[in-house]
C-alpha cells in the first residue's frame, strides 16, 4: 500500500514569503522543512508610472491587466498617498480588468471591484496571453502591474498588436541581502544531504543557480538536482526555467498550488518506499 508520507524526508524550501505556511504542510507530511529563503521582496521607487498610469486608466477604452495580488495593493496605496486614490478606482471600475490568478482578483473584490477576464489556472504567461487574445488593445491605454519578476513578454505582445502600455513595477525580486545560507544549502545538495527540493517561483531556481556559479559549484548543484535530490516544481512556468538551468523536475503536481505541491511530493516519496521495499 501506497503511503502519502514524506517518510521523513529532508526537504529544501526557498520560499520568503509563505515559508511558515510551506514548512507546516512538509512537517504534516512527515517530512523535515529546511527553510533557506532565496529572495527577499524589493520595493520600488515607481511614483511617477504609477501616477502616469493612474492618468491612463482615465482615458476612454482602458485596459488593466494584473500579475499581482501585491502589486495591485502596492499602487492603490499610492494612488491614496498622491490623493488619487478614488480616481484610481473609478479608472479601474470603468476598464476592462485581466487578471492572471486568483491574488489580484481578492484585492479586487476586497475593493469592491471586479475582473472582466481572468487567465485560467495554472496562470503562467500562456494562459495569461490566451486569454488576453480576444481582448481589444489597439490603439487603447493598457496598464500592466508587474510581479516581482519583470518579465517584458506579455507587455511586449500587447505592444505589438497596437497597445500603448504602461507598466508598472511596484517590487521586485533580489537575492537576501545574506546569501550565506544559500550557500550553504548548495553545499548540502551537491553532498546529498538534503532530500527535495521544491520550487515554487521561478526566480528561486534562478537565485538558487547565481549563488552556486558565484561560488564555483554550477556544475556540481546541476549533478546533484538530476541525479541525487528529488526536485519538485509547483508548476510548468517552474518547470520550464529549471529546464532551461539543465535540471529537469521530477514532481510536478496537477494543480499549481502549494498543498498539491507537497502531496505529489509525499506521494513520490510513497512510491519509492514501495519500490524499494519489494
């Protein structure tokens, strides 16, 4: 028989923000959480295009399209500190509001407005393009409110079929300012000391490989994540970067959230038991 359990598997987790969430679910799953967080959330200086693009959702025909839960709140917050805060939500009760998931659509309620579109899961760029493929964008304003990793691709799409975009980056992702301890947690994969890693934003993979290249041992972390540690990515944007960092996944669960995540993992870890026991 099949156990969901992590059998008391030492799993490696670079998430900053839900990290106490993500170590209770492996604790409950038998698991030991290594918690190394491998960005730290960056706020930005971004008054004059969040002003800029208060002005453009002014304008008749406006289109808002939404990465982030956080930075949604960020630039309503400064539409409040510039005085401006009932303007901005009228222009965004009066445009047409894409939404990649489910975070920027509870800010939205919670502010007692609404989406027009929203991406379906697992909300990566592709679903996010889909579904703004219908929508009407030449020649009209369209603001689009950046997550912490800045990616042009979906700015740049929508400038090439006739958008005048706007963005807007109220944070970013940067390295912690102590990179020490991931350091040290490369160490320990490459020594096959950890068990699993999870990944759960691509700029995690990203960071993960920066510090081992800084420090000589890219190779050496590319061995060890294809051939000692069992990685799991929460999603196929997560997949697809560590493919390209020459690590392929080998947990990838059906739906892209952080409990399902964790129960692919334990499931994985379930089989294997199995497998060697017989």
């Amino acid at each position: 028989m099949i156990s969901d359990s992590l059998g008391g598997a030492r799993v490696a987790l670079l998430e900053a923000r839900m990290e106490s969430e993500l170590s209770s679910l492996v604790c409950r799953h038998g698991g030991e959480p290594i918690c190394v967080p491998a960005m730290r959330e960056l706020e930005r200086d971004f008054t004059t295009e969040g002003a800029t693009a208060i002005d453009a959702i002014a304008r008749e025909g406006a289109v808002v399209v939404l990465a982030t839960g956080v930075g949604l709140n960020r630039w309503l917050k400064l539409a409040d500190a510039l005085g401006r805060g009932v303007e901005a939500r009228h222009g965004l009760a009066r445009a047409i509001v894409v939404c990649r998931g489910p975070k920027p659509i509870a800010v939205l309620k919670r502010e007692g407005l609404s989406a027009h579109v929203r991406a379906p899961a697992p909300h990566t760029t592709r679903e996010l393009l889909d579904a703004l493929s219908p929508v009407e964008v030449h020649d009209r304003d369209v603001v689009f409110v950046h997550d912490g990793g800045g990616s042009s691709v979906v700015p740049q799409a929508l400038a090439r079929r006739g958008a005048r975009v706007f963005e807007v980056r109220p944070y970013e992702w940067a390295l912690p300012e102590e990179v020490e301890p991931l350091e040290a947690l490369v160490a320990k994969l490459i020594a096959g000391e950890v068990d699993a890693l999870t990944i759960t934003t691509q700029v995690q993979a990203r960071h993960l490989f920066d510090v081992a290249d800084s420090i000589g041992m890219r190779a050496a972390l590319t061995r060890a994540l294809r051939e000692k540690v069992v990685v799991a990515a929460v999603g196929p944007t997560c997949v697809a970067t560590l493919e390209a960092l020459g690590t392929p996944a080998h947990v990838v669960p059906e739906l892209s959230k952080m409990g399902p995540l964790i129960l692919a993992l334990a499931s994985y870890f379930g089989r294997r038991a199995v497998r060697s026991s017989d």
